[in-house]
C-alpha cells in the first residue's frame, strides 16, 4: 500500500507534477511570477504577441439573470536563449506568469 502513495499523490496533483519553471539570472521563474520580474531576470523576450480574450460572465438566481463580459489581457513571450538552451514559451494572464512551456531547441 505504502508503495501506491507516491503515485497517488501524483495523480491527484496534476497542475503541480506538469508545471514548469524557468532558470534566469540564478533565480527561478515559475507560475505566480509577475511580467515586469520576468523581464528583470530573464530580459526582453525574443518576441511577443498580445491577445485580448473576452469571457461571457452569467449569474442567475431565481429573480434575476445577470449577465456580463470580462477582458483578460494575454501575451505570450518567446525566449530564444541560444544553442545550448531550449526556446520557451511563457504565457501572461493580466501581467501575471500562468504557464511556461518548453519549445525544445529550434521552437518545434
């Protein structure tokens, strides 16, 4: 049973065992990071794409159906370290780090 722990505990954390970090100026960049410190450690990005995601926010009760939309603000910033380090791709919600993703050696 004690060997199914370590498993299991996996499984039921899946936003914990897939997320990522980023390793820039000796300090780690990781989800929760702020955009203006990820410039601070890791520079400006190679490129970036802004995106403007507009989300239909409803609420009903039994009197009244309320409806409205909300603007999230979205960039994603691709970093091209070199040669000897994989590209990355790092999502911003609203000035905030949500996802980093490693794009391997050439952007694939």
């Amino acid at each position: 049973m004690k060997s199914w722990l370590p498993l299991l505990v996996l499984i039921c954390t899946p936003a914990l065992a897939f997320s990522q970090s980023l390793r820039c100026a000796g300090q780690i960049v990781n989800e929760g990071t702020t955009s203006q410190e990820l410039a601070r450690l890791c520079g400006e990005p190679a490129q970036v794409e802004h995106k403007t995601i507009y989300n239909d926010v409803s609420a009903n009760t039994s009197r009244v159906r309320a409806s409205s939309t909300t603007e999230i603000h979205v960039e994603m910033w691709i970093y091209n370290f070199g040669p000897n380090r994989l590209m990355q791709r790092i999502w911003i919600q609203d000035g905030v780090v949500t996802q980093i993703e490693s794009m391997g050696r050439y952007g694939h």
